[in-house]
C-alpha cells in the first residue's frame, strides 16, 4: 500500500473525496487532455469509455 493510500484509509470518506478532488485539480490542470481523459476513463471504469469518448467530441 502506497503513502497516499495509508493516509486516505485513515481519513472519514467524504473528507478523503475532498482532498482527493483538491489534488486532482491541481494536478489535471498541469495534464494534457489525453491524460485527463485516462483519468475519469479509470475513475469510472472501462464501459463508460464510450460515453466520455463521445462527449469529449460534442
């Protein structure tokens, strides 16, 4: 288990998703697009793919 995964675990779940979401946005804005599409692709898992693709092109 990672650093980052200890510290989550010891943390209540909604203030983990807080400071995950604080992370996360500082850290996409720094990525290109392709790898900010890797990431929600991985947070919601392989069948949504299709959808992110097709909103990505809207």
């Amino acid at each position: 288990m990672t650093e980052i995964e200890k510290l989550i675990n010891r943390m209540e779940p909604e203030n983990a998703l807080v400071a995950i979401a604080a992370v996360a946005h500082k850290l996409l804005s720094h990525a290109s697009d392709a790898a900010r599409l890797d990431f929600v692709v991985s947070l919601i898992g392989e069948n949504g793919a299709d959808k992110i693709s097709s909103m990505v092109n809207l």
